[in-house]
C-alpha cells in the first residue's frame, strides 16, 4: 500500500492520495501519507517508513523477525557445512576463518554471491552465529597424522575382536564366573614437571601496554606417574618415578598418601626396571581370591617387550591385553577421561601453591604430594567409569565403531586416497578436482589407444581427438572456475551434531543424588579442595622452614668441624717438629699420619704401657687420631721429667 501510494505521488503530483476501500465493512479510506497508514494497519510510522524506503533491506527468502541478511541464506548454509566437514576432517577453523570465508566469497566479482563493499565485521559475525546456534567454538586437541591414521575402522574391529576373546577366556579360566568390572584394568603414565603451565588469561588494566608474566617454579625437572584403574572406579596407589642418578634415601615421599612408592631414574621415565617395580606394587594391590583379570595398556616398550614384567603378570593371574599403535587418545579410559581433569586440576594447584607460598619453591619431592592431590578429583569414581563407558570396555561394546562414527572419520579422510573412495556427493572441491583429473586422465589414455589402432579411420580419429580437445576446454574454462570459486564453500554434509538446537531452559534434574543442588555441590567440592590446598601449603611450608633449619644447622656445624681442624693443627705443630727431629718424617711439610703416630707409640712401648693403669700396652687399632695426640704429649712430657730430674 504504502509503494502505491509512491508511485501515486510520483505519477500525479496534483492529486496525492490513494484511495482504498474495506472489502469486509465496504468503508473507502483516503490515504493521504505514512500515518494514514499506519493507523490502518496499527503499525508504527517509522516501521511504514522503513519499508517504503528501503524495500530491499525487507526482501527476504526466510522467515523471522528483522532484517535480511547481507549474505544469500544458501550461502551461509554452505559455510556451515564447509565448517562442520572441515572439522570432521580434522581441519577446524576458527571465528576468524569464518569472517575470511565470507569476505572473500562476497568479494569475488564474478561470483553469484558478490556483494559490492561488503566487510565480514564482529557485528555480522556476531548476527551470523545467531542464525546459526548450532555453531560453537571449541578447543581443538592436537592430533598427529599418525594417530589419526590409525584410528581406522579395520583396526579398531580388530582390537574390539580380541578383548572379547580375552573376556572369554578370563570367564573360561574363572570357571565360568561372570565377569565383573572390578577383574577389568587399565594402567598408563602421564609425565608432568612443576613448571608446565600452560598460558592462562589474567585480569590486569586495560590501559596496560607491557606484557604480563606469570610466576612459575624456576626448575622444570620431568617426572612420571602410573596409574591403574579398574571399571568399578577403584585406583591403585599410585608409583612415581622421579629424575636422578642415585636412590633418594627416603622410604616414601612427604605428604602422599599411605601405599604411594616411588623410583628414581635418570631421565624420569619409566625404563623396564621401573615398571617392573610397580607390576610388583601393582600385583601386591589384588585380592587374593584366584579370579583372573585383565589388564588394557599401550604398546609402549616398557609394557609390552620386558619378559620380566609379563611373567610377573602371569604368576600373578593378570591378562594382559594391548591396544593398537596410536590409537590411546580414543580408547584407553585414562587418557580419555582422567588425565585431561587431572592436568587441569594439579595446573590450577601448583598455581595457589605458588601465590602462597611466597619466597619458596615446590622441590622435586613435594611435587608428587600436589598430583596426588588432583588425582584424587581427577581419578575420581565417576570420571573413571565413564572413561570405560566411552572407550567401549565395559560394559564390553562390540560395535563401538558404529556408534562412533564420527571419531573415525579423519582417520578415513587418511586412508581414503583412491578415486573408488570418493562419493561426489559428500566430497570437497579438492577431492572433486582430483576425480576430475584422474578420470580425464584415463579417459584421455583411452582415446588415444583408440586413435592408435589401425582399423580407424583418419575421419573417426579426427573425430575423437576434436572431442578430446573439448572436453579438455570445457574443464579449463568452465568446471576449474567454478571449483574455485567454490573451494571455499564447497562443503559435505552437515555434521549431525550440528543439526541439535541450542537447549533451552534448565535441565530437569534440579538436585544430585544426595539432595544437593549442582551449584552447591560444585559450590562444597571446590571449597574442600581449597581446604585440602591450605593445609598442604601449610606442611609444605612447615617442611621448608625445617630445611632451612636443618641447612643452617648444618653449616654451622661445617663452621665448627673447620674450627676443629685449625684448633688441631695448631695443637700439633709442636708434635710435628718433635717427630721431624726424632727423624719419624723426613721433612717438616710431611702430613704427620696416624700411621707415623703409632709407630712412635710402638717404639716407646714401655712408656706407653707405664701411663696405663693396668700396666698393659693399649689397642690402639681402636684409638682416634686424639688419643694418638694425647699419649705422644704425655710420653713427652714424662721424657721430659725424667731428664729434670736426672739433671
């Protein structure tokens, strides 16, 4: 109505009115401006306004409130979708990888798309991830092309295949008892130092234009921890492998609880004697009840190559069973739900030991205790369960690899380097250029080996190699260019996870198992982790000034063993010029030995055995370097005497 009455006022600028009448009541309306209209409609001026002014801005191919988008909506959808394969392939990009997409999609003259001066800004993003709820950012692990690779489906099957059987078997040797999910194991290490913090954000003043620090431990000495769980939630004391060269004389560390051994070497790794200590602190942790178990670790060489070690598991009825190469970021419990909380936990510990403990350092022996202290929220009952839950062990899921699909999927996009492998309707424009030219490729050395028999014609040759040049100049000028324009948003199909909308509302469980609110248990948790935290600053703080005391102790004492050797030497000197002269050494710079001192005692044998009581001559094998001092003072002194009193 209102562009009617527009192009009313522009046709007769004498007569600016239109004309309307009501088809329910028969009533004819004067129309006269936006008002009029507004009044009709009940809508507000400024609303008539806008869309007579700016009908395209309103001209939109979705429904919903606001404006229309700058973008096509089939566009936004394909970089959705170009997102969400990237990200199933194992090349996640960020926010601003989405701003760049867009700007340079729009910016393409010769694009569909192209929208003159348009820049991707924070607020169309920010407009743009309203549209699209489904989108979240996430902190992407980093994964090596080799564990990647071997997180394949063939692999995987066989992996599944063989506990199964190992299940079997323990139920077999068992005497057909069911299995129970504390006979199930898993054991793995996880190094960490006292300075592996990874950067935080911290509050400081915007105005602030120098870089911000944060305090860490000054030494950065690696250390070891393994840890084994079984499916029921249970953890066995944990064995710490220390870095040195000599046995620390210690019988167990400072703060750590009752059953936590330790070992010392070189490197801080676990080496095969290591381990093999703790397959020995492990086995001393079963129930004697003659059930056997199974044991899930890893193919590191320690593990799996030291004869000792799995001999040790076999007297001691332990299954061991291990998974492929590279293949523990999916499938090993630890790794996929406890060391992750752990890390965080002991980062955020060392940090408030750090800011309490002023002036002084965690040393290499007080380090274990803080671990210990985040294992035990880290390993807990539930992270732990669930970990053997996710990983398909227990209970036992035969099919895991159907119900994670999506977990394989980089490890296909690997494997799959054949044309066979490659469905045109889910691949990216890479992989739909590389069919394009492996198949032209073929199709080419076809029609060459035709042209090159001798019952064709120079007509039907001629021919053929025309519709090989065409062919030829329609993928150069018409199939490349729009690969490439499209190589950006070209994308697969839609992640399932992206099809969840956003949820809304609270959850509908209000309170946990014991009545509490989730905020108030997270609420109790963290403040009794802060107690435990407090208390440990405490001892470590009372253990640090007791080694202060006990190195000033001692350097005094160094002091006072030196103030001994000078009040001795002094004391000797006259001994050191009687025994020159009665020619016991040769030369006044010659050490005055206990050896030369007990030979002057056995040549003035009757003198000695005069100054004891029983008139016997003393064991001097037992005698001090003193007790060598005193009797050659008293044997001179008698001689001394003697010629006194023959004078």
């Amino acid at each position: 109505m209102s562009k009617d009455l527009a192009n009313q006022k522009a046709k007769f600028p004498n007569q600016p009115f239109v004309i309307w009448q009501d088809d329910n009541t028969g009533e004819v309306h004067t129309i006269k401006s936006d008002e009029d209209i507004a009044g009709i409609v009940h809508l507000p001026r400024s609303t008539i306004y806008d869309r007579r002014k700016y009908p395209k801005k309103f001209i939109k191919d979705t429904f919903g409130p606001g404006p229309a988008t700058i973008l096509d909506t089939f566009l936004e959808n394909e970089i959705v979708n170009h997102c969400t394969t990237l990200c199933d392939k194992g090349f996640g990009i960020s926010w601003k990888g989405v701003k760049f997409i867009a700007w340079q999609l729009a910016s393409d003259p010769e694009s569909r798309w192209y929208v003159p001066n348009f820049v991707a800004s924070n607020g169309w993003l920010q407009r743009f991830r309203s549209r699209h709820p489904q989108l979240s950012a996430r902190i992407a692990q980093n994964l090596e092309r080799t564990r990647a690779g071997a997180l394949n489906k063939d692999i995987v099957e066989h992996y599944f295949r063989i506990v199964e059987q190992m299940y079997e078997q323990i139920v077999q040797a068992n005497r057909g008892a069911p299995i129970t999910p504390d006979l199930i194991y898993n054991l793995d290490e996880t190094g960490f130092d006292q300075a592996n913090l990874t950067q935080a954000k911290v509050v400081c003043l915007k105005a602030r234009r120098t870089q911000t620090h944060r305090r860490t431990n000054a030494t950065r000495t690696h250390m070891s921890a393994c840890v084994a769980v079984n499916a029921a939630g249970h953890r066995i004391p944990t064995m710490y492998c220390l870095k040195g060269k000599a046995m620390i004389r210690l019988k167990e560390l400072p703060h750590c609880p009752d059953g936590v051994i330790f070992t010392v070497t070189e490197k801080g790794y676990f080496n095969d004697e290591a381990f093999y200590e703790y397959v020995v602190h492990f086995c001393s942790f079963i129930p004697d009840d003659n059930k056997w178990r199974g044991l899930i670790l890893d193919g590191y060489g320690s593990h799996t190559l030291c004869y000792k070690s799995l001999k040790y598991f076999y007297d001691h009825k332990v299954h061991v069973c291990c998974m492929p190469s590279h293949t523990s970021s999916m499938l090993q419990p630890l790794d996929v739900a406890c060391f992750g909380p752990t890390k965080g936990y002991f980062q955020f510990d060392v940090t408030y030991l750090n800011q309490h403990l002023g002036d002084y350092q965690l040393n290499r022996l007080q380090t274990p205790c803080v671990f210990e202290l985040a294992l035990k929220k880290g390993c807990s009952r539930e992270n732990i369960i669930s970990g053997f839950k996710v990983t398909g062990l227990w209970p036992l899921t035969v099919d895991w690899c159907k119900k994670n699909r999506s977990k394989l999927q980089i490890s296909e996009t690997i494997a799959n380097n054949s044309v066979e492998n490659v469905d045109i309707e889910t691949a990216t424009a890479v992989e739909v250029n590389r069919v394009i030219d492996e198949q032209s490729s073929v199709l080419k050395n076809v029609f060459t080996s035709m042209c090159d028999k001798n019952y064709l014609t120079d007509e039907c040759r001629n021919h053929l190699e025309s519709g090989i040049a065409e062919i030829e100049l329609v993928l150069e000028q018409y199939v490349r260019p729009v690969l490439k324009r499209l190589s950006l948003a070209f994308g697969g199909p839609e992640n399932p996870r992206a099809k969840k909308q956003v949820p809304k509302g609270k959850r509908k469980r209000t309170t946990n198992t014991l009545g509490e609110s989730f905020a108030e248990a997270k609420l109790l948790t963290f403040r009794g982790r802060l107690e435990e935290l407090k208390d440990l600053n405490l001892k470590v703080l009372e253990d640090n000034k007791v080694a202060e005391r006990e190195a000033e102790q001692r350097y005094l004492d160094k002091l006072e063993r030196q103030r001994n050797k000078q009040d001795a030497i002094e004391h000797e000197k006259p001994l050191l010029t009687l025994l020159f002269q009665k020619q016991y050494l040769h030369h006044m710079k010659e050490n005055m030995t206990v050896a030369v001192m007990r030979t002057f005692l056995k040549k003035n044998k009757e003198l000695v055995m005069e100054l004891d009581d029983e008139g016997k001559f003393p064991i001097i094998s037992k005698f001090k370097r003193s007790d060598y001092v005193n009797y050659i003072y008293e044997i001179e002194l008698c001689e001394h005497a003697d010629r006194i009193a023959n004078a």
